[in-house]
C-alpha cells in the first residue's frame, strides 16, 4: 500500500489527533487503523507515541527514552494546535507537514547517538570477553538490570537530607495529592541529554590512548570550530602526580619505605579468590580492618560497604563522616596476584572499562561527562585523578580520629606526622575525565578513599562508585557539597536533578511523604531500565521497539 503522504485529507488518521482527550478511543482508533498501513508512515508512530505519552501521563508511568521525548510531546501538542485553529486548510497541512518534518529529523538523531552508543556498549563487551577475570566474574552481572536495589532506602534518605537542608521539615502528602504531569515530570529521568542535530568533534580521544576505550570530547552548542571554547590547556594522566610534593616528604618515606609499604604473597587464580576471604593475606586483611570503621560508627545499622573487585560495592549508608570511615585497601601489582584479585577495587577503576564521552551542552555550563555504556549500580566507574598537594597546616575533623588509629598502628611516627597536613587532589591544570564530572544535587557517583601499596598519605585514591543502574547516555553528577554555590559564586544550581531546588518540581517533591519517594524512585528506575532496553533493542513492545528503526 502506498503511503498517502503527510497532507492527504483523506486519511482518517488525521482526525485522531484532536481525540488526545480520550487516550483510550485514541488507542484503540490508532491499533485498529495501524494494521491496515506500512509500519513506516510516520503519523503512524506519532499517533502511537500521543497515545502512550497521554497514558503514561494519566497512569504516572514514566515514558523510556527510546519510545518517546519531550520534543515528541511538543510537536504533537502543535498538531492538535493545528487540528483545533481556524486556519485555512492549506495553513494546517503546511504547519502539520512542518511539524512531521521536524519528528523526522528527531528520529535521525536519535537513532544516531543510538548506534554511537552501541558501538561503544560493543567496544565494552569485547573488552569484558578478552579479559578472562570480567568474563568469569563480573560479565553475567553487566547484562542484567538491578531492579530491587538494596540501597533504595539510602537513596530516599538522601532526597530527604536535600529537602531538610532548605529548612523544609513537614513531609505528609502522597502521591495523589499532585497532578498528572507534575508526577510525570518527577518520575521521569532527566540525566540524559540526547546529542543535538549537529555536533563539534573536539578530539576523538582526549586522553590519546592511555585507556582502554577512548573519550572523545564534542561541543553541542557550537558547530564551528572558531566559534568552540575549548577548555584551558590540561594535561591528561591517569594516575596522581605527586612531583609538586616536597622533596622532605620522599626522602622520609623511603627511609621507612619497608615498614610502610603492605603487599601479599597470594597466588592468582580466574575466580579471585586467593586473595578475597584469605585471611593469610596482608591486603585482604588490612580491608577487614577498614571495614570496621563503618561498623564502629554510631548510625551504624546496615551491611557495611565492602570494597571488592566484581561485586557492587552499595553504599547503603551515609553521613558527614562518610569519607573518614568507608575506606577500603586493595592489591596492587607489587602483590604475587598482580592484583589480579578480588580484593582491587582499583583494577577496572584506574582504566575505565565502560565508555565515556566529555560534551559540553549549555552555554551556562562546562564540559559534563556522560556514560556511553551500561553501568550496574555499585560499579567503580573510574578514579579522581590530579596533582597531589599538601598545606603546611589542616583543621583535622574529630570524625577522622577512628582512620587515625589504624594509620597509627601500621605507619612510623614520621609518616603518621605528615597527615597534620592538608592533602589534596588538585584536577585543574592535570586531571583525568573525573574532573569533568558535573555536580548534581542528587548524585548518582559517590567517591571514596581507597588505599593501595601501603597507608601514606599519597598511596590513597579516591574511586567513584556508581550508586544506581546508569544505562548508556546518562550524565554523570556527584554532590559538590552544601555549601558549592556560595563559596564558587554561583547564583543557581543548574543541575536540574532530582531533588535541585532550583527544578520546578521542587516544591512538590519536598511535601511528599518517603512511600511517595521511594515510589518515584522505582519509577525513574524502570525509566532507566527501558532506556537502557531501547539501546539494545529488546522493547518487549514490538511498535515501540521499532519506531527508531523505521
């Protein structure tokens, strides 16, 4: 059958797009009609789409990624315009045809930022089959969806920490206390950005091939290479620089380089396993006695966070304290495993294995940093990287006092000294992706301390960990601190997560009870999931799995 073309007045069809007040005659006009015409014609997928968008809005679904968009419902809402204006026959089939020519080319572009990330989604999958450790331990859990995640509760406590810091205490409303769409916009994730009809290719691997995979850069806000703001001049590095800490502080540390330095003697095997559990080695060991820290802690009511290789590393707790008592210690490649092991959450966090790309995509903000690879809650996603300085002087928290007795056992008296001073990993003249990662008043990175090799101050790393399932195209954000926009100077939060104040939403979600939380929660997680299921093509719903591929 031949497709009647946009304007063709004598397609009913054409008629069903003033009956988005009813979705439900909506749906059944379109299913009936859709059989009787090519897959392809496009009023097709967009009456398809006006009718899963107007349900999920009346049913509080949350609309996937790969079914519909915002600019879906824009343009659809423009050809109800035009259906219900007085202009001239020729008037609406003009503004319908604009309207269909516009859907098009949203379908081109995201169909391609579809296959970029698949691309890259394969790159990590080749990269998980070649290495003998991921494809045993850690492959199976790469394919599969976390949909009852343990850290749920943490996750509403934090909402709850962002609504208390704005002074706001009474929470009693559900979710029926709001309309359609406000619940609608509160459940639907807001982390991914599609990329823009055009884009400017800055460097297709911004760290020249010092990782596995490569990061390219891209600006979507200029297409012309004069007009770019490129960054100011950075070196890339994967591993902290240490070369502007004093000669005094090297020349000590070797001196007691034996006494500080902790490594094991443990054979490699496939499942990891000759370390992890190993009460005989040194590093395994020195982990446990980390992990008592969280255990010794007064909010402490949970599973601890345990800091391993291939399992998730769930931040099921936090506090003001988090940095000085959720530490880990990992093998190195100075152990007999090589590291090699699952006692090194540092192996795949050093050399990130899923695929990132830098792009910059508002004027008003810098260059973020967005996922082009699934990645499971809990992963280590990559390492903060910069240029370790230190301050002849620091204000020591009494939260670090527990961290300070296990240093104190393991380091001489010198070294231990050091710690009277400021440490600081500084990203801004050399740094690696970590420090493009954006701030987000609802995170979904947290990072924590990791020691490796020995406990001196500058054998610590600070590691990402991934704190919910972030499909491929997710930004990544995490938490600046409270008190971010007043010391840089910023006059708003432009993070526009879940949670920023500055969100239209904002006042909505902070009335809301925490069984209405924790059910938008699971809302955006299922939003996240069937985003994460239109990257790979296996929509259980045969229409909407193939609108993209029309």
């Amino acid at each position: 059958m031949n497709d009647p073309g946009p304007s063709d007045t004598n397609n009913p069809l054409e008629d069903d797009i003033v009956l988005l007040d009813n979705a439900a005659v909506l749906e059944k006009r379109v299913s009936k009609r859709a059989n009787s015409l090519p897959v392809s014609d496009e009023r097709v997928k967009i009456h398809r789409k006006a009718a899963f968008c107007f349900r999920a809005k009346q049913t509080s679904e949350a609309i996937p990624h790969g079914d519909s968009s915002d600019e879906d419902c824009v343009i659809i809402e423009e050809l109800t315009t035009v259906k219900k204006s007085e202009k001239t026959p020729c008037q609406i089939n003009a503004d319908r045809d604009a309207a269909l020519k516009r859907y098009r080319g949203i379908q081109e572009v995201r169909k391609a930022d579809k296959i970029r990330m698949r691309e890259i989604e394969n790159m990590s999958a080749d990269l998980f089959v070649k290495d003998p450790h991921l494809l045993e331990n850690y492959f199976h859990r790469w394919k599969v969806n976390d949909s009852n995640p343990p850290n749920m509760k943490h996750r509403i406590k934090m909402i709850r920490a962002l609504i208390e810091r704005t002074g706001r205490k009474i929470r009693s409303l559900n979710l029926q206390s709001l309309e359609d769409n406000e619940i609608y916009w509160l459940s639907h994730s807001a982390d991914y950005f599609p990329r823009p009809r055009s884009r400017f290719l800055i460097t297709e691997d911004i760290a020249e091939g010092q990782h596995r995979l490569p990061i390219a850069m891209y600006s979507d806000i200029e297409t012309d290479s004069t007009r770019v703001v490129l960054p100011p001049s950075f070196n890339y590095i994967t591993e902290n620089n240490a070369n502007s800490l004093p000669p005094a502080y090297f020349d000590m540390y070797f001196k007691h380089r034996e006494a500080c330095e902790i490594s094991c003697g443990c054979k490699e095997e496939l499942d990891g396993r000759g370390c992890w559990q190993n009460e005989d080695c040194p590093c395994y060991k020195m982990n446990v006695k980390m992990r008592q820290l969280q255990r010794k802690a007064k909010s402490f009511n949970h599973p601890p966070t345990e800091f391993k290789t291939y399992d998730p590393c769930y931040v099921l707790e936090s506090g003001d304290d988090d940095f000085n008592i959720k530490v880990g210690f990992a093998c190195s490649s100075s152990c007999a495993c090589s590291g090699n092991c699952a006692n090194n959450v540092l192996r795949y966090a050093t050399d990130p294995i899923f695929g990132l790309e830098l792009y910059r995509r508002d004027k008003s903000l810098g260059f973020g940093v967005r996922t082009m690879t699934f990645i499971p809650n809990g992963s280590p996603v990559f390492e903060f990287v910069g240029e370790l300085t230190s301050h002849s002087s620091c204000t020591i928290p009494t939260t670090w006092v527990p961290l300070a007795k296990v240093l104190k056992e393991n380091l001489p008296p010198d070294i231990m000294h050091t710690y009277a001073s400021g440490w600081y990993v500084d990203p801004k003249t050399s740094g690696n992706v970590a420090r493009f990662v954006s701030h987000g008043c609802f995170p979904n990175l947290a990072f924590y301390r990791v020691y490796s090799k020995g406990l001196a101050p500058h054998q610590a790393h600070l590691v990402f960990f991934a704190m919910e399932d972030l499909p491929a195209g997710t930004e990544l954000y995490f938490d600046y601190g409270p008190d971010y926009l007043k010391e840089s100077g910023v006059i708003e939060c432009l993070c526009n997560t879940l949670g920023c104040t500055r969100t239209a939403t904002f006042e909505k979600l902070a009335k809301l009870d925490d069984e209405s939380v924790k059910t938008l929660l699971e809302m955006r997680l299922h939003d996240k999931h069937r985003q994460r299921d239109w990257i790979n093509d296996v929509l259980a719903d045969a229409d909407l799995s193939t609108d993209d591929e029309a």
